[in-house]
C-alpha cells in the first residue's frame, strides 16, 4: 500500500540530513580534487561524472517529494525506491544504469560539479518552509 502523506512528512527529515550528508561527501571530493581522477574499479566514469550523476539524482528525489507535498498524497514505487537510497546512507555504485538526463558524456570541470551540488541543495532547502509548515 502506498506510504500516505503524513508519514511522507514525518519522514522528510531523516531525508533531509541523509541529502545533507551526501552534499557534505561531494564537498569533501572536490576538496580532496578527486573529481579529476579519471576511472575507479567501481565504474568507467570519473570521480566527476559520478559526483554530477549524485547531486542531479539528490535534486531529482528533492523535486520528487515537493510534487508529492503539494498534492498531499502518497508516495509510488520509484519514489519509495529513491527515498530508499537515501535512508541508506550511500549510493550504490557500478551496480545499474543510470536513467536519462542523469549522466554527463563527459568528465565535467569543477565549477560544473559545483554548480550541479548548488541546485541540489538548493531544491532541498526549499523543501524547508514546507516541513515547517506540515507540507502546505
């Protein structure tokens, strides 16, 4: 049965501090400058892709749960299953293919990953006002 609304909100904010640690992981990245490393034994993208690919999938599941705030109602499938990841702390890697308009064809410059991890946070942050507000 579909998880309704509320527990939707009560849940927002285990997401939130799981979203919030995952940017705090890509930051450490680009400090480290990993996103130049080419491949890892884990996949044939870069470091970078692999960054750009976590911030626009954490930006998806951000506008995902607004939809779902705004209408009041529950969550389907896909939405469970990314919330899911969130919960989990990590993301797998090498394991599936990306969907479209999730990957990048080629290594992207620091400023790009920069710019993917500010939208991300930026569609988490706006998810603020409505768990303050109880979603409305």
């Amino acid at each position: 049965m579909p998880d309704t609304g509320s527990s939707l909100k009560r849940a927002l904010e285990d997401d939130l501090q799981a979203a919030l640690a995952v940017f705090a992981e890509v930051e450490q990245h680009l400090a480290a400058g990993h996103a130049e490393r080419a491949r890892t034994s884990v996949s044939a993208w870069s470091v970078g892709q692999q960054l750009v690919h976590v911030c626009l999938a954490a930006s998806s599941v951000a506008t995902a749960i607004q939809r779902l705030l705004r209408k009041g109602g529950g969550e389907d499938e896909s939405t469970q299953a990314t919330r899911g990841l969130l919960a989990t702390g990590s993301y797998p890697r090498g394991v599936a293919t990306a969907p479209p308009g999730m990957t990048r064809p080629a290594p992207p410059t620091e400023p790009e990953i920069r710019t993917a991890l500010a939208k991300a946070r930026r569609r988490w942050e706006d998810l603020l006002p409505r768990r303050a507000d109880g979603g409305g």
